[in-house]
C-alpha cells in the first residue's frame, strides 16, 4: 500500500480508504448493502491487513448506524487508524437539525462523536455547499472544533470549484482552519472533475478524497452493452447516482477497461481504480463493498501501475469535449500555462 499526504499537511493516507456506506444499509443506503458490526469487523481487518488507514462514513449514512457500527466494530483499536465523517445532511424535523449553521457544525460533530465511541474525529468533512449559511459562520465552527482538539484536519465534499475557492479564501483571509481536502466523485465513467475541481487542488494544496470511483458498478466490468442490469446490483435496485448521460462513450470505455484487464490477467475494477490512482492531485480512492471478496479485489490495485500507453488508451475512451471557457484557453494556450491549467489542457494542447 502506498501513502500520501492529505494535501499540504503532514498526515498520509492510504491510496485506498474503506468506504461504510453500506454499514446497516437503511433507507436511502440499502441497495448499497446491509453490513451489521460483525460483517464490518471483518471488513476492517481484511482493509488494514492490506494497509488502509482511512475509513469514511458520515452522519446521514443509515442515520447514524454507519458510525454506531464503525465505533463498535473498531472498538479499542480506534487509534490505530483514521476516521472521516460529515456534517450537513438532515439528521432530524427541525429546522436547525441540518446545514452548515454553528448550531447544527457544533451538535452534529458532539452528536457524531458519541456514536462512534470516540473523542476525536480526525477528519471532519462538510457534506456539501450550504448556501443560506455565511461563510464565517461555517468556518469559525469548523476552527472551534480544530482548536478545542475534536477535530483534527476538515475538508469539503461535493463542492463546485468557486463553493471550494470562497471557502479557502474565506479561511485564509480570516485566519481559520483551512480545507486539507476535497472528496468528489471523479472516474472514467465522468470526468467533470477535471474542469475545475483537480486543478484547485493543484494549485492550493488540496488533497482528493474520490467517491465511488467505480461509478456505483458501473466500471466493474458487470455493466456491459446489450446486457440487462445485474440482478442485485444498486443499478438493479433502482440506484441512479452517478447519472448516464452518454451510454456510448460509457461503454465504449468499459470495452477498453476489460481489454486491458484481460491482457493483464486482472478485473476491471482493479483497473478503474488504478487508472484514478494514476491522476494528477489524487491522494485515495475510497472503496465499499457488499461482499468480502468484492473488498478484496478492489484492495488488489494498491499494486496495480498502469502503464503511459494504457492510461491513454483509457484516456481516449472516455474523453468529453472541453467546456466553455477551456476550449478557448486550449486554443490561445502560449506557453504561459501553470501546472493546474496543464493538468486541464494536456491532452488537448500536447
């Protein structure tokens, strides 16, 4: 298992993260699988026996089972790896019991602790934008926890790239806790991150945390074209993140995700992983499953390297046009380009 830094701190992360969305499984959660504290343990362990170090929940995963689950099944070896969560989501019928307010930041993270049996959370992540909420307000909350040793680092997820760039503004300006990272989805299956959300972090530092980097299944190699859905896959229980707007290119890039799996004698999910591994700014992928075999395979591209020959393949099949302004940008490029507009630009200027 290889690590990096979580963006510009010190802390290193395993490439691969266990993902405990599946920990209980209710409600919205349950096609993703139904994990009780005995199935969790075991999937610790197989995950730390291979080297990961992180694993991420939040507070909305099964309203709160998720981390009830994890604090159990880790028990007193909770120091021995690092735990994320987020705050955001609803988690009642009132009206402060969701957002990003101080009220709702400083009871969600009391509330969060004491499910997972802990009394530091080392990597605290706001679920997404709050709009209704002043910038300050979030952030000074998100200090206090810094500051008062409950939390560690913090971190965004489902940002857009101004959400992202206000908010490091906002922190630097004002002297609070920065975002050590961002967690987005980003994969073969869509790569939209690469408009706006990679090059941020390249240029401010900010380590990536990637969400169903197999795009829900879809790059697992079950999805195939012509096929029906598998039977008892989340697509198959009526699971519709992320969105398909294009099934040609998304099969197209399947084809060559198997073909260089069987040419390597491996599955397509290990190579759907290793291929974001091998993206600029990435620092892990986090990875869930239903069965304990499923865990494993996916553990299995810590050690896969692609080759520059088959990153391009995969590249070129599953390549999007440029955005306005970026095509624009690709064509008057003139040699004055940072690292973060080259990360955008490379494929497009040469």
């Amino acid at each position: 298992m290889e690590y990096r830094h979580l963006g510009k701190t010190g802390l290193q992360v395993s490439t691969i993260s266990l993902g405990t969305m599946g920990f209980a499984g209710t409600g919205w959660a349950s096609p993703v699988g139904h994990i009780d504290v005995d199935g969790a343990r075991r999937q610790i362990d197989i995950a730390r026996a291979a080297g990961v170090n992180l694993i991420d929940t939040a507070d909305v995963y099964s309203d709160g089972a998720s981390e009830e689950i994890l604090g159990q099944a880790l028990g007193s070896d909770r120091d021995q790896v690092l735990i994320a969560t987020k705050v955001r989501g609803g988690m009642g019928s009132g009206p402060n019991d969701g957002g990003l307010s101080r009220q709702h930041i400083i009871s969600a993270a009391e509330a969060s602790l004491r499910r997972l049996g802990t009394d530091y959370i080392d990597l605290y992540q706001l679920h997404g934008w709050d709009g209704s909420t002043p910038l300050e307000e979030t952030l000074g909350a998100l200090d206090d926890l810094v500051r008062s040793g409950k939390v560690r680092y913090i971190g965004a997820s489902n940002f857009s790239g101004w959400h992202l760039m206000k908010a490091l503004g906002t922190s630097d300006r004002r002297e609070f806790e920065r975002f050590a990272s961002q967690q987005i989805y980003y994969s073969l299956q869509s790569r939209d991150a690469e408009n706006e959300l990679v090059p941020i972090t390249l240029d401010q530092g900010v380590g990536i945390l990637v969400w169903s980097p197999l795009a829900g299944g879809l790059l697992t190699g079950k999805y195939r074209r012509g096929q029906d859905t598998p039977e008892g896959s989340r697509r198959f229980e009526g699971w519709t993140e992320p969105p398909i707007y294009d099934e040609d290119r998304l099969y197209d890039t399947i084809d060559v995700l198997v073909q260089i799996a069987e040419e390597r004698g491996t599955s397509a999910t290990q190579i759907g992983l290793a291929w974001t591994l091998a993206k600029p700014g990435i620092t892990s992928v986090i990875v869930g499953a239903r069965t304990e075999e499923q865990l494993t395979d996916s553990l299995g591209a810590a050690d896969v390297r692609l080759t520059d020959a088959e990153i391009a393949r995969l590249d070129d099949a599953s390549a999007t046009p440029l955005p306005y302004p970026y095509w624009h940008q690709a064509n008057t490029a003139d040699g004055r380009s940072s690292a973060a507009d080259l990360s955008l630009l490379a494929r497009h200027i040469g």
